[in-house]
C-alpha cells in the first residue's frame, strides 16, 4: 500500500488577474440574486436600492470589484461590521438568553 501514488488535488491552477476579472453581467445577476427585506449595512443601503439601480449600479459595481481585485485591496469600511444579540427569550436582562 505504501507505494501507491497520491494525486495532489490540492494545487488548483492560478489565473491570471485579467481571468479573474467580475464582468457587469456577472454583477448584474449577483444583484438581482440579493434577497429582499435584508437589513442593510453601516451604509444604510438596501437591497431593494441596489435592484433598482439597475444596469448603470452594476457598471460602477464592476469597476470598483476589478479594482479591488487587481489592487488586492478593499475599502477599510468594508471590513467594519456591527453585531447585534437578539435574545431568543422573553427576558432580555438574563444573560444566557
């Protein structure tokens, strides 16, 4: 048994930045695929907006995500995020809730 080869399928090929790029049709149908009625962000932005914006929303959203890619960088504001604990149970005040 020990001289039986492992395949390695750890190494998946690498692609290229200009592979890699979001096109505005793949961000048109990642929009429309948000689901409604979602709380929004730290921006307040909804994603009822977002839909509505349509072809023009996602023209700007693609260039801002290729950015980000190509940079390796994202906005510091996308890494901020807010917690919020709902108590499952009547009594707030208890701890474990």
């Amino acid at each position: 048994m020990s001289n039986i080869p492992i395949k390695d399928r750890s190494r998946k090929p690498l692609l290229t930045v200009e592979e890699q790029n979001e096109s505005i049709e793949e961000t048109e149908t990642a929009v429309r695929r948000l689901r409604n009625g979602k709380a929004p962000g730290l921006d307040e932005i909804t994603t009822e907006l977002l839909k509505s914006r349509g072809r023009m929303l996602a023209e700007h959203l693609t260039r801002l995500f290729n950015d980000c890619w190509q940079q390796a960088k994202v906005p510091e504001d996308w890494k901020r995020g807010v917690t919020v604990k709902l108590p499952k149970k009547e009594d707030t005040t208890e701890s474990n809730n």
